[in-house]
C-alpha cells in the first residue's frame, strides 16, 4: 500500500470539480477587512497618522488571495501522484503476467478506497479498467462491465476499454453457454447487444485489428447461430494478418501454452492465434475439409 505525503488538504469538489482554496487565504481576507474596518473607524472620528481608506482599499484591491500558489502546489502534487500511478500500473503488470487477479484487486479496487489520491485528481481511469480486467477473469462480468463503462465516461474514445467491455459482454454469453451461468432471455439479447456495440466501436477505432472482428464472429456463429454474418468479419481478421509486417506478426504470435491450445483445436500454431481461428473459421464456412491454406 502506498501514500503521498500531503502538503496541504483544501481540496473540495463542487459538482463535479475540484475547488482549490489556498490554507492562508481566509486569513488573508480577514486581516485586509479589519483593517479597513479600523481606516474607516478612524477616519469618521479621529486623525490618523496611517494612510487612509482610499489607499487601504488601493491596498486590498492589489493583494488578490494566493491562487497562483496553491495553483503552484496541485501542479507538484498532480506530478507526484502521476509518478506513483506509473509505478502502480507497472505493479499490476507484474501481477497480470503471473495471473494473480485477486491479488489486483485485494491491492487497488475499489480506486476511491485503495487509492484516493488518483481518484480526488481523476487520474484513476487507468488502474479501474485493470480491476475490471481483473475481474473479467475471475467471472465477476457485471463487475467487471460497471467498471469500463465508468472508464469510458471518462475517455469515450478508448479503444482498448470498448474491447474490454465488449469481451466481459462476450464472455458472459460463453458462461451462459457452459451453462456456468443463466440469463432471461431479455438479459441475454441485452448483453449481444451490449458486445455487439463495443466490438463495433473497437473496430471503429482500430480497423486494422484483428481480436475484435474474430470476437465478433463466434458471437455471431456461437451464440446467435448467425453463420452468413460470421463469414466477412472472418475475413476481415484474416485480412488484417496479411497486412501486418512479418516484425507485426511475431509481435502478434501466441505464447507455447497458446500454441499448444490452437494445436488441439485443430489450427497450425506457427500463425497468430486469432489469426489461427478466423482463418479455420473461414475454412470451415467456406465449406474446406482442409486446413487455411486452401481457404485463403
């Protein structure tokens, strides 16, 4: 667990926005009206050897509260909990690789409770949408689609939290599938929906991907039994993998374990993995009892 020293904690929110006041600016205002205050007392009943009202006013016209300082200091501030957010998202990188999903979210979900700091200065969207990662993985779906919807208020232009919550969407789908899982009819057409619309958006946003395009076609064979809709979002995956660079493709291949997965579904592993499937996909559409090459 971490925690950044405070220099100071005026810090409000007023609908929606953070509102700074300065520690030394009341004191500040109150001393100026005292002051002028005691002018106009003096200058109603007595001389005074000070300067007078009009320059005491002069004076309190001039000296502003200290905005530029504490403007100054959220500047620092933002940097360091900038800094400490990069060490946090290089954390849960580690934990990702090992698979340690409870771990992640023992450590930083809920933001607003683990890490407030990021949550006061709106710089937690990142660290959100790893829990919601993280909680895809564990099965906890309808945590887990709260989560990038939260995130895509915040940057609606993502591409990488369209995909995320159109895989959760997905993902729920397969469950109900395994029987894992039971949705009402009215939930499930929600949810293929929900998928549909975040595949849509990804692909918007990054066509010349290829996870989201193969995503969406097994939502289409596998779920929805919609095989004449599968056949072009396949061959735009394939595609896709065509395009890349030969430095593109090994940047893309599976690791041994998904490798050795694509082999015993019947796919080559020296391809990319979703490239793998869409083009077994296309295969099998296209009505091929042999393997990609043909389908091509």
């Amino acid at each position: 667990m971490w925690k950044l020293l405070t220099p100071w904690r005026a810090v409000m929110e007023t609908a929606g926005a953070i509102i700074i006041q300065h520690p030394e600016s009341n004191q500040a205002s109150e001393q100026a009206v005292q002051e002028e205050h005691s002018a106009r007392v003096r200058a109603d009943g007595e001389e005074s050897s000070g300067p007078d009202g009009d320059e005491l006013a002069a004076r309190a016209e001039a000296t502003p509260p200290d905005f530029l300082s504490a403007l100054a200091e959220l500047g620092v501030k933002e940097a360091q909990v900038r800094r400490e957010r990069s060490r946090v998202i290089g954390e849960i990188n580690v934990l990702r690789a090992e698979n340690r999903w409870e771990d992640i979210l023992a450590l930083f979900h809920p933001v607003e409770e683990k890490l407030p700091e990021l949550a006061a200065l709106g710089l937690a969207t990142p660290v959100r949408a790893e829990a919601a990662f993280a909680l895809g993985h564990l099965g906890r779906h309808d945590e887990a689609i709260e989560l990038y919807a939260r995130c895509l208020v915040e940057e609606p232009d993502n591409f990488h939290y369209h995909s995320g919550l159109a895989y959760a969407a997905y993902d729920t789908l397969y469950a109900t599938k395994g029987r894992q899982l039971m949705l009402h009819p009215a939930e499930r057409r929600a949810r293929i929906e929900l998928a549909r619309r975040h595949f849509a958006a990804a692909q918007s946003l990054r066509p010349d991907r290829i996870t989201n395009y193969y995503r969406q076609g097994m939502l289409f064979k596998k779920i929805q039994g919609k095989s004449a809709e599968t056949l072009p979002l396949f061959e735009t995956a394939v595609r896709n993998w065509d395009a890349y660079t030969d430095e593109g493709k090994k940047a893309r291949r599976p690791g041994a374990k998904g490798r050795r997965l694509f082999s015993r579904g019947g796919c080559p592993g020296a391809l990319g993995g979703n490239h793998c499937h869409a083009v077994c996909g296309l295969a099998h559409q296209r009505g091929s009892p042999r393997s990609f090459p043909e389908a091509l």
